[in-house]
C-alpha cells in the first residue's frame, strides 16, 4: 500500500513541476494602420484593422468612415503561441487575433479621417478613433500621363511579380512628332522612390538597378532625357566614359535617362511612351507600396514663329500602387499546416534515444527543410497527430525552435506511456504548393523504440540517510581519486605580497580609460549643445532672412527664390534634416513625424510648394505676391514653434 502512495505522490510532485501556467483570456484589442498619410486626388489607401483577443471576430464596422469609397480585400487569422520558462515553470503565452485589410479611396480634398473604426465581440463594444490623411489636388492636363502597375495586387512569400513604370508625353504636331518634347539642357524630373540603389525591406530586388539606369543613361550633350531622383553625372578617374551617381549638394551635371520608348494612341491623340519595368521576390508578409510617381518641368508643346520651342511646366503625379503579400488561403487548410510556402518542403523526425524506460522523457526532433520560405514557418501542434498521443505524452510548452541554415528544428519533449516495442508513428506536416496552387502533405519516417518498465524503489530497502560520509560508512566502492595532492599537515595561509608599482601599474589602466570618457562626454556635450542652439536659432534667423525682402525690393522671382531658400534653410536647421532636394511632400513627413498638426502643415506646404513654382516657372502666377506670401511663411513659421514649445512642455 505504500508503495503505491508514495508512487502516485511522485506522480503528482512530476505533474505539477512541468504543467504550464496559462495565462488568463485576453481582452478584445482593435488597431489601425494606414500604409500612407498623404496623397493626390484619386489614390487609394490601404486600410488594416488588427482585432486580437478572438480567433474569429466580427468584421469592423466602417459605415461611420465619410467621404470615402471602401473595398474589402480580404482577412486572414493572425493567432499564434510561444511558451517560457520563468521561475522553473513554463508559461504559455498565446494570441488570437484577425487582421483585415481594406481599399479606401478619399473623394474630398484635404484632411480626411479614416475613422472610426468600431467592432462588437460578445456584446461588447471597441472603437478605434482612425488616423488622418491629406489629400491633395491635381490640375487637369493630358500633356503628361504617369502609370504605376504591378503585375499582382496580392502574391505569396517567394512569389515573383512585377513593376512596370509608365510615362506617356503628348507628341508635338507634324512634321516633329517623332521629336521627344522635351529639352536637352533642361530635362524634366521624375521622382521615382522605387528606383533607388538602396535594396526594400522585406523584398529581394531581382532586377539590376544600377545595370538598368547605366544601360539607359544619354551619352550626347544635346540629346533629351529625364533627370531622374538625385542621380548626376561625375568623371570616373579610371575611364574616359561618363558615369552615374547618386551624390546630393555637390555641382556636378544632371543625369539624364531615356527609357525603352514606343508610340501609342490615346483618345485620337498620339504619345511617346516611355516603360520601365523591375521585378521583385518578397521574403515576407506584408504590404509594399510602389509610388507615387512624380513629374516636374517643362515640355515642349509647339513651335513659335522664328522656329523656337515654346514650352509649359507640368507638374504630374503617376498615382501608387501597392501590392500586399498575403498568406495561403483559409479555404482547403489542413489542420498540420505550418505556415511553409514553396516549390517543395521536406520533414524529418528524430529521437535522441532508441531505448527507453516507461516515463523517461525524450527528445523528439522534427526538421523542416527543402525550398520553402522558413520565416513563417510556426511549430506543429502535435496534439492533431492522434497516432501519437496513444503511446506518448507530448509536452508541447516546452518546445524549442533552431533556426538553421537550411530550414528548422522544432525540438519536443515526449514520454512513453507504456513499456513495449513501439513505434514513432509518421509526423504529417502540410504546407502549400506556390507552383501547384494547393496545399501538400509530407509524413515523417515511422521510427522504432524499445520501452522497459521503470523500476518502482521500495522505502523497505531504505536503511538511513545522511549528509556526510564518516570513515566507518566508506567501503571499496566509494573510493575515489582525489584531483589534488594534500598533506597530514593540513592547509597553511599564505599573504600576498604588493610593491609599489605593482599598485601604480593597476591604476594606470583604470585612470586611462577615465580621461578617455571624460573627453568623449566633452564632445557628446559640445555637439549636443551646438545643435540645440542651431535648432532654437533657425526660426529667428528664418524672420531676419525674410524681414530683408521688405527692406529690398526684388523682383517677384527672385523674391519667391529667397522665400524658398528660407522655408528650405529653416527645416534644415530646425529639424536636422537634409533639404537640398526636399520637396513638399517630405517636408510634410518630417512635420508628421515631429507631431505638427496637418492644419499647420499645411499652411507651411502650401507656401512651400507657391514658392516654388513661382521661382522656376516660365509662367508667373497671378497670385504671386511676393509679400503676401514672406507673411504667410513667418505665420507658419511662428505655429511651428510655438507647437513645439506645446509638445515639448
């Protein structure tokens, strides 16, 4: 009888030791994000609602959203587990959630909420307040036409798709339509984000950008071509030919480019088209937005009498695209899925024993490899594999994750539950097939295992216990051999002797590293306190700039120039950012992200953006007033601060 009392006690101590503590239900939570928070007339932005805390919610409530054309794109579950070992105890820490992602296109002008966002789970209610975008006006012309186009909208981790740039200019009449309308000494910008050197997160650019611009850049003085970014022109030391580069502020020429060209008809119209087109393999999931696409300059509309070009600035936005990468679908999942997308995956088991006692725990390995994306890949819930709970208990709280060069390894602990020859029954692990369109299943090896009956320890044979060993308690068997030499004698103390420079030699090193950070925090401080006293002198020194151009009357032009110099020279000096090529819209991201309310941003834009088309436009503005417009700036300036003063209080 005690036997058996104390075995099932023991039973007890070992159960409770490795159970895990699971935390209590998680309360409803709802978030929004915006892929964008500015675009033109037209575009769309990509609306995702997180609801965590329930694996199959209510879809959100967006009716209260006004202004806006909504298009659902689709949902996906977004439940996932870990589980940690704290204090000796392993601790589950779950989530379930849902995201939804939406299509939303402003049809009003200026700032526009996307919001609120509301969701009822079990009688209760959540509301999420939105987030604001700015939507800007474009002028009505046909002179200029930009699209951007991705081959997919949606595509799977490791799925190749496409991006092709479209530029189309209106053909100058007969006898020089086949002239591109543009002018060799001062080609059009097109500010293009995608076409950088600088590689996407989360995408593997399979198109070489830098072979892609060489091959199209113009070699002679007085052929056209678009300036495109920041790229100019610099002589390579070791080569006559003239290359590229991407070197901001410094005086060398303007690159130009002249991208695979064709004609097309539009509307009875003729066009020159220009394509550009780049590929991409994304790593994970995510959204990428592609845009928008800018175009600013002149272009040649005709001819005047003595045979001269007559041009007009444009100014053109291609609107953006986005393409989302999205898991497998719901539909058809098996219950083993884990995540895996490829062209093939392999699955492997591995035991670290092949005998055993009944109990004893063991270490189960289960591989996954082949060519497959691994970065979604989530453990397999072992409980879905029936075959195995019958003769293990599997201990998945515990489980390990190895990440290795070829795949992972998701590493178990399991326990026979009785004694025998037994077999690991196949593992099933499915993933899905990008090339078939459909979900596939691979099984693990069967593999063998000798299990003996565990030794019960009756408290009979228990005699004494004892936490030290005398002389009379030790037999032949409990000889062992001693890691060092001693004596009868016994231990002796022994002091350790200084001399001087022993003492000066180890505060030599101390003392040195002391002076060096007593002068790199010098530095630290010098340069923290120089750019502190930049940033607070820049709107004062803007208003001294600025009050001049009352004291000296300039013509409109110049005057609009300086205006811009200032707004440029103050976001510099302010906000420690570079402005030699900023434009309006990333002056707005940098007010965005120092908390400058869109009201004031606005404002600033605005006088941005007049300034500077009045300075470099062939055709004045009949609202460019140059004074009116230095009042408006120091306005917008004066909110500016006096925001920041409000956020840094």
């Amino acid at each position: 009888m005690k036997r058996h009392l104390y075995k099932f006690i023991l039973l007890g101590l070992l159960i409770h030791a490795i159970s895990p503590q699971n935390v209590p239900a998680q309360e409803l939570h709802l978030a929004t994000s915006l892929n964008r928070t500015q675009i033109y007339t037209g575009e769309s932005v990509v609306l995702t609602v997180n609801i965590s805390g329930a694996s199959r919610p209510q879809a959100p409530d967006l009716s209260r959203i006004k202004n806006c054309a909504i298009r659902m794109l689709g949902s996906y579950e977004s439940s996932s587990y870990t589980a940690r070992r704290i204090n000796g105890k392993i601790k589950r820490i779950s989530h379930m959630g849902r995201t939804f992602t939406y299509e939303v296109k402003p049809t009003a002008i200026g700032s526009v909420v996307i919001g609120p966002v509301t969701v009822r789970d079990q009688g209760k209610l959540i509301s999420d307040p939105g987030k604001t975008i700015t939507v800007a006006g474009l002028d009505d012309q046909d002179w200029v036409r930009i699209a951007v186009e991705p081959s997919r909208e949606t595509v799977l981790v490791d799925e190749p798709f496409d991006v092709t740039l479209t530029i189309e200019l209106k053909r100058l009449p007969r006898p020089n339509q086949a002239i591109d309308p543009m002018l060799p000494s001062e080609p059009p910008k097109l500010t293009v984000p995608f076409l950088e050197l600088v590689p996407i997160e989360g995408l593997d650019t399979m198109t070489d950008v830098t072979g892609l611009l060489q091959s199209n850049l113009v070699q002679q003085q007085n052929a056209s071509g678009f300036a495109v970014n920041s790229y100019v022109l610099r002589a390579d030391p070791m080569n006559l030919n003239r290359m590229f580069a991407m070197i901001n502020g410094n005086q060398n020429d303007t690159a130009r480019f002249r991208f695979k060209h064709d004609t097309v008809e539009r509307d009875g119209q003729g066009y020159h088209r220009y394509r550009v087109l780049l590929r991409y393999r994304p790593k994970e999931q995510g959204s990428h937005t592609f845009g928008p696409v800018e175009f600013k300059g002149k272009i040649i509309r005709g001819a005047n009498a003595q045979g001269g070009p007559v041009t007009q600035p444009i100014f053109a936005v291609g609107s953006a695209a986005t393409v989302r990468v999205v898991p497998p679908p719901e539909e058809g999942m098996p219950a083993t899925h884990i995540g895996a997308v490829g062209k093939d995956m392999e699955a492997e088991a591995f035991l670290d024993a092949m005998t055993c006692n009944v109990g004893d725990p063991l270490t189960l390995t289960l591989r996954i490899s082949g060519d497959v994306n691994v970065a979604n890949v989530r453990p397999l819930a072992l409980a879905v594999q029936p075959a195995l709970s019958r003769d293990f208990r599997v201990y998945e709280d515990n489980m390990k994750i190895l990440t290795h060069r070829n795949g992972k390894d998701f590493v178990y602990t399991i326990r026979p539950i009785r004694a025998g020859t037994l077999e690991l029954p196949a593992i099933k692990v499915s993933y899905y097939n990008t090339k078939d369109r459909a979900y596939r299943t691979r099984k693990t090896k069967p593999l063998p295992l000798r299990v003996h009956q565990s030794t019960m320890v009756d408290t009979n044979i228990i005699i004494t216990a004892t936490s030290r060993l005398d002389s009379d308690h030790l037999t032949d068997d409990m000889f062992l051999i001693a890691p060092i030499t001693v004596a009868t004698s016994g231990s002796s103390d022994m002091q350790m002797r200084f001399r001087p420079w022993h003492i000066a030699l180890c505060c030599l090193g101390p003392l040195f590293f002391a002076c060096l950070v007593a002068v790199q925090h010098i530095r630290d401080r010098r340069d923290i306190a120089r750019n502190a006293q930049r940033r607070a002198n820049a709107a004062s020194a803007m208003d001294t700039q600025l009050q001049q151009l009352g004291v000296t009357p300039k013509d409109q032009r110049a005057a609009h120039r300086d205006i811009y110099s200032a707004l440029r020279s103050f976001i510099s000096e302010r906000f420690s950012a570079q402005a030699d090529s900023m434009t309006p819209q990333d002056a707005a991201s940098l007010l965005s992200n120092n908390r400058i309310s869109a009201k004031t941003s606005a404002m600033f834009i605005d006088v941005l953006d007049r300034s500077i088309g009045a300075a470099y436009s062939d055709i004045m503005p009949a609202d460019a007033d140059a004074q009116s417009l230095r009042e408006t700036a120091l306005t917008a300036v004066a909110r500016i601060e006096s925001e920041l003063d409000d956020n840094n209080a």
